[in-house]
C-alpha cells in the first residue's frame, strides 16, 4: 500500500507538474501575444500620426498653379544657358575647368570650396521640389562605418548610414571616404535630411531606401543598385519608434506620402522593383541629373488606379540622361501633373512615358532616340485606354527633339486644367538636351577641386 501511495503521489506530482508547464506556457504565449498585439497597435498609432503629418504638409507642398512653376524653371535654363554661351565666347572656359551646363549645377558645381560650403546645394533646387532643404537646419554627420548586419536594424551603430538617417533632427549626412553600404534591409529615411556622397563615391545596395511620410529630403551624389525584396521584421524608423515592416519591393528609392524631395546626381540601375517610386499622395519631388541604365521600370509615378489622393502628385524629371538597357516607364504616371524637361533618351524598348487615369504630361525641350525595331517608335503609351477617353488628357509635347523615327502622340481637350500659359516661357529645345544633361549622375567630386 505504501508503494502504492508513494506511486500515486509521485503520479500526482508528475501531472501537477506537467499542468503548471503547460500553464507556464501557456501564460508566456499570451504574454507574448499581447506584446506583439500591442507592439502592433503601436505601430498603427505612431503611421497614423506620421501620416496626417505627412498630408498635412503634402498640403501646403501642393502648387495651385503649377505653370507658374514651369515657367519658373524653363527661365532658370535660358538665363543658365545664356550665361554659359557668353562665358564660352569669351573664351573663360579652358581645358580641365569645370563647365557646369545646366542651372542646378551653375549653382554650386565651380565653386572651389563647394566642400566647406556644402550646405550651398540646399539653394539649388528647382522644379516642384524647389523647396526641399535637407538637413540644412543640422549639424554634419559623417558616416565613418559601412556596415549593415541584422543586428543594425533596431538600434544602428553610431557611424553607420542607418543610424544617421533614422535621427529625429535634421543632419546633412557626408561619407568619410569611399564605400559600399550593402543594407541588410529596407532603409527608412527621416525627415529633414540630406544624404550628400560629394567627395566619395558611394554604392548604396542590397536593399530599398524609404521616404515614408516624411517632409524635406535630398539624396545627392550616390550610386543606388542591386536594391532586393526582404521580408521586413522589426526595423528602427525614427529615434524614438522602431517597429514591424512588411515585404519591400526592392526599389531604388521609394516615395511613399512625402513632400518636399529631391533627387540629384544619382546613378542608379539593376533594382528588383522600379528605380525611383513616387507614391500614395507624394508630391512636390524634383528628379534631376540622374544617370538610369539597365534596368526594365524605371520610374513609377502613383502605383494604383484606385488611389485618387495622386491628384495632388507634381513631378519635375530634368536634366536626367535615360541611357542604355531600359525598357519602360521613364515616367508612369498616374492622376497627378508632371513636367518631363530637357532630358536625354537614349532609347527605349517599349516606351518612354507612359501613364493612365488621365496624368497631365508636359513634354518639353527633351531628345528621344528611338531604337531600331519599328514597333517601338513612340515615345508615349496610354495604359489600357482607348482614345475614345484619353483624347481629353492633357499630353503635350513642346520643344522636343525626335530622333530615329520617334514620335510623340499628343492629346489634350478641354477639362479643368487650362494651359493657356505654356507658350509664355519657352523650355530651351531638344538640341541642348546632350549638353544639358552631360553630367547626370554621380560626379566624381574631390574636395579643394571644382566638381
């Protein structure tokens, strides 16, 4: 009978063991559950408010007459030019000296001390971007570490890319020497910053870089390429917020509900997604002297049919060299207005510009060359839309110069954008396009040297 009570005793303790790990267990996986749930409802709580920040100041980023802004930016050039054509007959120009061709660069380029005057580049925007500074309200951060690893994601070394780029001021962000930030995953970039690769080269690769509901930024002078879709997982946004991420494309670069951008002087091809993306409500972005190769969509402006807030969406592509190896999308657009303006195509394998849900496009002063196969002539490509209702949409080519059998095919009837005032200001033509964009991308900039 002992035996037999100390069996059922130890039977007793065995399952009131096994009960209380069970509850241990279970009581740990609704801890754990209500953590995630509530990491969850936090991560809700803090994009909520960063997107009605982020409208709020798309809002006021919005220009109700965006005419006046090309016009604006089509004086810049001719007054630009004007000044590079009396400095060329004067013979100031002489072998090895910096020839800054286009206004954007005049502003800066030939300045010897552009290095300890960096911030200088902060005045020289133009287009629908005009108004991105940047960090110029910070201090210089320096980015002195390349590396990436998965244990960066959450809480970035000081030094790194990611740790600059998450801080809650502004910072105008330089590189110390020469490097290749391979990112371990999505790059989130906060508002009020300059990323600025002058006196480096610099590749920035593996994974995407986001502008998400974010106001004021400039990316200048980097290599972008070889972005890849990664799962997403726990990642830092901001000094005071890391959270979870979902899968990301693998783009270039993506503009997701952000104002006030600009993209200058990057050289960018071979991203699994588009090169450049302007999403969900982004507006007032300027994409200037870039350098875009081998690559299939290159640009996409507005991402859904379904997503009307891109009626705000102002776009300027300028002086950007579309070089060889694309095929398409040099913009897509979608509801918003995009001035497209004395860049270069070098060819294209399907088309050029393309959109739907009636985008207004304003070609002007750029040079198309078509490739050899006669099917693919046209610049211009109306996604799945008859004429009988892109007839209506304001497609305008002004200026352009069509090489090798390429053609654009207008359109443009009467709705509720007028533009009477196109003819006021003339974008510089087609032919200077080569010299417009002769150094689109990333320059080789030394500091003590003109770039």
């Amino acid at each position: 009978m002992a035996g037999s009570a100390t069996l059922s005793m130890s039977i007793l303790f065995c399952i009131l063991a096994t009960a209380t790990a069970i509850i241990t267990q279970t009581d740990v996986a609704i801890d754990e559950a209500y953590a995630h749930l509530v990491n969850l409802t936090g991560d809700q709580e803090h994009w909520a408010e960063r997107t009605e920040a982020a409208r709020s100041y798309n809002r006021a980023a919005y220009m109700s007459d965006p005419v006046a802004n090309m016009d604006r930016f089509n004086d810049g050039v001719r007054r630009a030019m004007e000044t590079t054509r009396a400095r060329s007959l004067e013979g100031k120009f002489q072998q090895g000296q910096c020839a800054a061709t286009n206004p954007i660069d005049q502003c800066w380029r030939c300045r010897g001390d552009w290095a300890k005057d960096r911030k200088r580049l902060a005045t020289c925007a133009m287009g629908f971007g005009h108004k991105a500074t940047g960090g110029l309200a910070g201090k210089i951060y320096v980015v002195t570490d390349p590396t990436d690893g998965p244990q960066n994601l959450v809480n970035p070394r000081v030094g790194t890319l990611r740790h600059a780029v998450v801080q809650d001021e502004p910072l105008w962000i330089t590189f110390a020497r020469d490097m290749v930030v391979v990112l371990s995953n999505e790059l989130i970039v906060n508002s009020d910053k300059t990323i600025d690769g002058r006196g480096a080269q610099v590749h920035i690769t593996g994974a995407q870089i986001t502008l998400q509901h974010v106001n004021n930024v400039i990316v200048h002078g980097v290599h972008i390429h070889d972005a890849r879709p990664h799962e997403g997982g726990v990642i830092r946004d901001s000094g005071r917020h890391s959270g979870v991420r979902g899968k990301s494309d693998g783009d270039g670069i993506s503009v997701i509900g952000s104002s006030n951008v600009w993209i200058d002087h990057v050289s960018m091809h071979g991203c699994a997604g588009g090169l450049i993306d302007v999403v969900d409500g982004s507006t007032a972005v300027t994409i200037s002297n870039g350098h875009f190769t081998k690559h299939d969509n290159v640009m996409l402006f507005g991402d859904s049919d379904d997503s009307p807030k891109d009626k705000i969406m102002q776009v300027t592509v300028a002086f950007n060299h579309f070089g060889k190896g694309l095929v398409q999308r040099m913009p897509r657009c979608r509801y918003g207005f995009f001035h497209v303006v004395n860049n270069d195509y070098t060819n294209w394998q399907t088309y050029a510009i393309g959109g739907s849900q009636d985008p207004t496009i304003i070609s002007q002063g750029n040079r198309f060359r078509a490739g050899d196969d006669k099917n693919f002539k046209e610049v211009t490509k109306r996604e799945d839309t008859p004429e009988t209702e892109y007839k209506d949409w304001v497609w305008k080519s002004q200026g352009d110069l069509f090489l090798n059998g390429a053609f654009f095919n207008p359109s443009g009837g009467q709705n509720e954008r007028q533009f009477d005032k196109l003819d006021l200001i003339q974008a510089k033509s087609g032919q200077f396009a080569e010299s417009l964009t002769k150094f689109a991308g990333a320059l080789n900039c030394r500091a003590g040297k003109e770039c």
